[in-house]
C-alpha cells in the first residue's frame, strides 16, 4: 500500500503496479491470442506535460485551505478507472478536469463547500477512491448549465467512530478507504468483510452510493445488507436515519440513498454491519467440463440454502486466461467460513451438488484452500488485474469487463447471445478476431450474476470508437435478453443508455421528483442516474 | 376456511372463531388476571342493525357490475383489525364507510376504477385482506379535499400467473390470498413459506405493500426479500421493474413500492422468490430462567450464521398466557428446515449457543417438534389469536400488540423503559394494574424484533380514549429509546405521529416528491406515511 499519492494515470498508487514477470505473463497471453510478437505502443504524457484548462472558479478564503486547483490534484480527479478514461487520459485529454478540488475534513466543510460550489453555480461530484469504472466520477459538464466543476475527495473522512461490538456494528465514515477501515476495526477483533476488487481504492461512501458487489458470492452479495443507517449530507441539510436491524416503516430510506451514485447528497456516515473474523474455513477447486455444467452445480448450491462465501466459476477461457487452468475445463472455487462453527457439513453437502452435475473436487476441506492451487492463483489475478489496463491501452489492447444478472431459467441463452454479440461486435469493429469469456462473480437461488471480459486489438487512433461500439453491442444484447446493465459497477454515465431502458419511466420521474427537493439546482453529479 | 364471505366485524370468515374450550381458555386467563367472575359485556351492532351514510358518488355504467354500494360491502371495508377498529365497530361507527367499493378483475379495471374515482374528486384506498392493524385501510377522509371514498378491493386479482422452476419463482397477482397462492404453488412442488399470522386473511400485494413479517425468524424476515420484480398501476401508467435476482443499477425501484402502503400506486403482480418444501426438520423448545438469558442465547444463535427458521422467544408471562410454560420460565421454539439437506449439525449448533446461555432443552431433534409441546402450542395459539379480540372487545378487555426492533447494545433498557411505561400508562389510564408480555418474532444478527402484548381491563364509553393513552405511553417510549415504530405491522395512520419522528424530513419530502409525480391529485390511501 504504502503512502505515495494515487496515480492520475493507472491504477493505485505511484511507484506501484505489475512486477516484471507479471507484465511479461499477461503479454504473454496476448501475443499468444493476437498472434503477434509485439505490440504498437504509444507513450502516456508525464503530469508535467499536460495541459489543463484554467480553473473557473476560485474558493473563497474560507475554503482555501482544503481545496486545490493544482495539476496534479485536478488531473487525479478528472477520471475513474473505465477503459474510456484510460484511453482519453492516455491521449492527454483533460478537458473535463474538474476546476477545483476539495478536501473537506468534516461534515461542516461538506456542507460549506457545497453552499459555496450551488452558490457559483458549479456542478459538484463527489469523489471515493475513484475506482469507478462506468463514468460515475467524471465532472465533464455542461458548460452553459454548470459555471464550473468541483471535486469533492472524501479521503480525510477516513475514521472509524465507533465500534459496537455486541451488535456487531459500527460507525464509519464515508472517506474511509478498505484497509484503513479494516485496520481500525481489526483490534476490536471485528470486520466488515466487503472486499471488492477496488477495496485498497474505494471507500465505504463509494460502496454505498454505488452498490457495491463483495467478498460474499450469496447472501451478502451487495454492500446494500450491511448498511443499518446513513447520514447524507444534502444541498437542502443533513439527514440521519436511524440505527435499526430491521424495520417495516415505510419504505426504506436506507434504500433510497444506496445506489444513489452522488446525485441526492454524499454519505458522511454510516453505521455498518460487522462480520467476527472468520476461524474456520473449508475450501476447494472443482473442474467441470464446460460452463454451462458447473453453472448447474452452481444453482444447486445457491438454491441449497449453503450459503458458500465463494462458489464462483471461470469458463474454460477465462481460467486459461488467469493461469488457473489450461484451458479444457471450467473451473469452480468453492468456500465456506465461519467465526462461529466448523462449516464441513456444509462443504460437503456442496461437493454432493457439484458432483451431481460432473464436478471433479481438486481439492478439499483444505482451510487454506483460498490461498492454493488453481483458486490461489485466480485469487492473485483478481486482485492484480486492474494494475494491467495501464500497459495494455497503450499497447492498444482493448481489455474490458462488464457485468449483469439474469435469472437461472434465461441464463444459458442469456450467455449466448450476449457472448456472440460481442464477440462479433470486437471482428466487425477491429477486424480481428477477440475474445469474450465469462465468470460468476455473486450468485443468487434465482439467478447468477456473469461476469465478461473481451480482448480486442484495437487501432490507435481508433480506441474509444472501437471500445464504444463494442460496448454498445455488448449492451444492447445484454438489456434485449433480460439483463441489468450493472449488478455492481453502478450506472453512472457510461451505462445511462441502457439504464433508461431498463428502469420504468415513472421511477425515474419519481427519483428525479426526490433529487429536485435535496438537490433543487441539480448541481450534484450531474449526467448519473437521471437528467434532473 | 371456507367459502363464506368475510366478516364485518370480527375475524376471519363467517361462522368461524374460537370454539366454546378456547373462548374459556382465554376468558379464564383474564378472570384470573383481574380478579374477576365475570366482565361487563356489551353487544355488537348485526349488520342490519348498521347506519351507513349514503353514498355520495355513484359508479358509472360501465364500472357498475364490478362495484357495490351494499352495506356489507362497504362495512366489511370501513375498517381493518386493529383495536380501535374494533371498538368502532362495535360501537356501530360506520361514518368512515367507503361510499363505493369496487372489485376489479384485471389491470385495465384497476385503471379504469383509478381513472373515475380521481375524476369524481374520490380518494381510493387499496384493500387487500383487510387485516391492517394499524389503521391502513380505513377511508376515513377530509371531506372538504374528498368528495368521496373508494375502497379498491383487489380479491379477484387472485391468481398464480407463472411458475418458473428453474429459477424458483412465480408470477403472482397482487389479490392473492395465503392459502390460494400455497394451493396453486404446490402442484409444482414450490412454496412462497410466507406466512404471517394474518395469512388466511391477507394478499400478496398487501404483504409488499406493509413490508410483512413472515414465517423465517431469520434472513428472510420481511416479504421484502422474496420481492424480484413488481408492476404497479399508478394514477399515472403502470409501471414494471425487471425481473433480475440482483442489481446494482440505481436506487431500488421495487424498495420504493415495497412498504409504500398503497399511496404510491396498487401492486397488482408481482415476481416472487419461492422455497421448496421443506423435507428435512429439526426442532426443539428450550427453556430459560428469564427473558434476557434467552436473548442472549438468541443473539449468540443469530451471530452463528446459522440461519434458523425459527429462534422465537417468550418471556416467562407470554409463555403462561399461552399455556405453552406455567410462568416460571422463559420459553425459545427453535427450528431449522430444509428442502436440500438434514439439519441436525446446524441444530446441535444452536442448542451448544443456548447451553451457554443457560438453555435446558425440553426435546430436540425431533422432526414434529414445530407441532408438538410448548413449540405447538403456542403455534396454535399464535394462529388463533386473532380470534379472540372479537369477543374480548365487548367484554371491555383491552388486549393489543405493538412491535419494533433495536440493536442486541440496547435492547435491555430498551426492554425495561417500553414495559414499564407501558405499565404505567396501563394502571393511570384504566385504574387498574395491567400486564404487559414481550416475545421476539424476528432476529437480526445486529439485533432483535421484539413484540409487546399488553392487556388491561377498561371501562365501556372510554374505551378508545383509555387505549389511545396507552398506546401512546407505549410509543413515544420506543420512539425515545431509539425503536422503530413498525417492525412489520405497518404505519398505517394509527402509527403516522412517531413515524413522522422517525423518519428524516428530508426523506418525507423526497418521498411526497416522488408520489407527486404518481399520484397528482393525492387521491391514494390519503392520510397514510405521508401528507401529500
């Protein structure tokens, strides 16, 4: 981890990234699957050379010590983490540079910078870890609306405030990124157990707002269970719900701030549900001839009433892809924990529903299963996957995922179609033949949510046209068979397309009703979720 | 259950209630209670007996063969079940009497009935089975904003539209009564398992509708889980979420409709997460010298992951009241169920967490023990309870419920202010010492459901004034205590003045915005969450 800055270019922080014979194996795979000895690859603008338009607005004295209009800062909040804003980034495009960026230490401070952006007339977009990958923190502008942009970085809201041990719950703040938030939860011999692929460059406000997907494969798939209160913070004041486990008054006012992507107010706060630290663990690999067989087992596991934290599945691509196996076989990594109680029982009632649908058990009852073999090494990819993106655009190898949800009884078709869709979109689009491999990354008794990734060749000079058609097909197929446009990457403004296809028309009229009472200028994060 | 029509006054259907042995039962419970031989009965008005406003708006012809202005009619749909409702009825106060209550058999007559009454200046209310115990179906409206009321009974909107197998969910109408929608899902080896104690008497979409607490003590509290996609007609269009069995995409639209208690718009199908029917059991009642080592021994069950079906407990009155213990001890009904596997390690879990809490098991394992011992018999008391205020009511006994949740940090003062204020509130309202009696219905890993049972004897003509003061001592003290006014019985009007101290005032205005945009005029369930 360490305490260097965040990149403005890439992935984490400066001086990090791929070792050597990390780079070496994923450009290995590459070559191998273009059938090229090397790539054509352009040179990313250092921080020195970039142009950035003049900021618009000045803070006032007040403000002026927790803001910045310094390159760097305005050039490391200009972008999430898309494969767009790689690619835009690495052209030097900073266009869309937010004019100003604060740091508020506090809920005043929020509130102050907020009264002064709405007073400026400025757009403000709140701002986690940045790790959004659909758009959800870009302040690109509509310069005759908006006067200016403001970046609001939550980072120095990085507390854990209290910790309740009997309830198993605690108080966080929005800005706390997930190894500070863990670590000060560790001592208490607690955990909130949210990890997603982002967890070292995202924060629990993030999580929240954008419904982030986690450790959990079931139950807990989404950070959505274990919020039991928020405090926002609104242009029209701060509201607080209240700490319960449970409630039937009304409907959720939980729920109508978690998935609310910025636009109703920033999360200041929120009580979190905990997880004791897990001490007994069972784990295990399962080969399954194809994809479709070990989804099978994967539907029995999930309408078994197991509950596994892991039962996730790699197509036979995907687990060549990731060094997990040679590419024959579909593979399963299967896990159960507890802090509570030895979990074998359960483990083997889920090897039962595995063998029942062609599943070889590689490894079994192992604890540190999690750790080894074929479900270690994609355990490694996972969490060093997004540091590639960075040598790849410049390579212009075109790497993407996506994500949705479908319920069990469309999914094989689902997959299908969406698979060819895009894999045609990448041949008519590059020219060369791609490839598209899918994943489960959460699972549900009705229904899994897969998980795609494509490879394309693309064209310098060519990238984003080349990226957008291949999303858009990709989209199109998935919103056509039954699909959502995001199971946990959020909308934001990349998937707003589909998203207005896929919600009702009277929802959205009603969320655009409830942003205009808390957000009446319609000056937070504007171009996610809804045109206000 | 029968074919007989509903009852106006009292529960269930006509013909049914208590047999002769269980009215002695109860009745001698509160003989002994208060001291009493006998109690001060009055009569109940008979439905010819009944004055009835005349109506003030007449249906058009072609809505005329789907509506009624009969005085059953619209005395079966003055009121719901809770106390004061009964009081009321028993006091031949039918001035709240809808002026028209219509039956609507599809979607397009929903509209049509919507698209009248808002034309005609009516307010309309959604009417399921009726059994709201918080004032959520009573038309009772402003005359001067309402020209008249609408009660919008959805009982033909009873069917079992799909059955996805696969996916394990089916495609239910909102009118659906509990044992209908059972009767239909078993044929395919499915079951909702909703079963709340107003089952035989309530509908699919007025579970969603109030957030109904169900049969799972664990996980699954609320219907709201079960939910995986809704359509809902609204004065403006109907609406339809998809069906996804997860999403990250926006705030939830089906949590906006779930708990909105008809002010939003009349649920009218739903897709529904089902379960298999349970094949494997274990069972056990467990005895504890007090309420709170048996909360602990459930907070450490809840805390496992274990997932019961069902960890209820009584404390040492309720489980006398009941006749399931002889008031020395406070009683846990333990339960776990399967359709995939035994469950006997999850069990002998359970009862090694109750053993450490001071737990004596009277009898585990054992597949029947949901319908045997202390666990059946206060099963079956909890199922006909609901019979026994239509008899208690006449005789001046004041016998109610009030439930809510709070984290396992505070639930012992929780607990202790609650009852004794409700105590106090007992004795300077009717003169005379009360009880109150607390069990758990549902349990959070972060805290517990509890649910008060308070019985006084009042005074016939100040029936409805003593019971307000104790129902408001009651409230304002959960309120105080940091309680949640509605666990899952729903705010209805009865609980709108905490719920209005609960909720965030900047959420109320989000959500007025939001039904706005749907309901313009204001015509839906007025008086209910919200003033528009």
């Amino acid at each position: 981890m360490g305490s260097a800055r965040l990149k403005h270019y890439g992935w984490g922080r400066e001086g990090e990234g791929m070792t050597d014979a990390e780079q070496a194996f994923v450009l290995g795979r590459y070559r191998q699957k273009f059938g090229r000895d090397s790539f054509n690859t352009i040179a990313v603008p250092k921080l020195g050379d970039l142009k950035l338009p003049e900021p618009r607005i000045t803070p006032p004295a007040s403000l002026a010590p927790i803001c910045s209009t310094d390159t760097y800062d305005r050039a490391a909040h200009t972008y999430g983490k898309s494969y767009p804003d790689y690619v835009r980034a690495m052209l030097g495009d900073y266009d869309a540079a937010p004019d100003v960026v604060a740091y508020p230490r506090n809920e005043a401070e929020i509130a102050a910078v907020m009264d002064w952006a709405e007073g400026a007339g400025a757009a403000l977009t709140p701002f986690g870890g940045g790790s959004s990958v659909c758009g959800g923190v870009e302040c690109r502008v509509d310069g005759s609306r908006y006067k200016a942009a403001v970046a609001l970085d939550m980072r120095n809201l990085g507390r854990v405030v209290e910790v309740d041990k009997t309830s198993r719950a605690a108080l966080i703040e929005g800005g706390a990124y997930g190894p500070a938030l863990e670590a000060q939860l560790k001592p208490h011999g607690m955990t909130l157990r949210h990890f997603p692929q982002s967890f070292e460059y995202s924060t629990l406000g993030g999580w929240i707002a954008t419904r982030s997907g986690g450790h959990f494969v079931s139950l807990y798939t989404h950070i959505d269970d274990f919020v039991e209160s928020v405090r926002v913070v609104t242009p029209r004041g701060v509201l607080e719900t209240r700490r319960l486990p449970g409630s039937g008054a009304g409907p959720s006012p939980d729920r109508m701030f978690i998935g609310s992507e910025g636009i109703l107010g920033v999360i200041s706060q929120a009580w979190m549900r905990l997880q004791a630290q897990p001490r007994f663990r069972a784990g295990a690999s399962v080969r399954f001839p194809d994809l479709f067989s070990a989804a099978r087992a994967v539907r029995a596991v999930a309408q078994a009433g197991l509950y596994p934290s892991n039962c996730r599945i790699l197509d036979p691509q995907e687990a060549f892809n990731t060094g997990a196996a040679n590419g024959s076989v579909a593979i399963m990594v299967l896990a159960f924990e507890s802090g509570d109680h030895p979990v074998d029982a359960w483990m083997a009632r889920a090897l039962e529903c595995c063998a029942d649908h062609g599943g070889a058990t590689e490894k079994a009852n192992a604890a540190e299963a999690h750790r080894e073999g074929a479900a270690g090494l994609w355990r490694n990819a996972f969490i060093r996957m997004p540091y590639a993106r960075e040598f790849l655009t410049p390579a212009a190898l075109i790497n993407d995922t996506f994500e949705t949800s479908i319920t069990w009884d469309r999914f094989e078709s689902f997959h299908d179609k969406v698979k060819s869709a895009t894999e045609r979109a990448i041949e008519t689009a590059t020219g060369i033949k791609g490839e598209v491999t899918c994943r489960f990354t959460h699972v549900y008794p009705d229904g899994p949510a897969p998980y795609f990734s494509f490879h394309a060749l693309g064209r310098h000079g060519a990238l984003l046209e080349q990226w957008q058609a291949i999303k858009d097909a990709a989209s199109d197929a998935l919103i056509e068979a039954g699909g959502t446009i995001t199971h946990h990457h959020a909308v934001g403004r990349d998937h707003r397309k589909w998203y207005d296809r896929q919600r009702p028309e009277l929802f959205a009229a009603a969320l655009r009703a409830a942003k205009r009472e808390l957000d009446p200028l319609a000056m937070l994060n504007p171009g996610v979720l809804i045109d206000p």
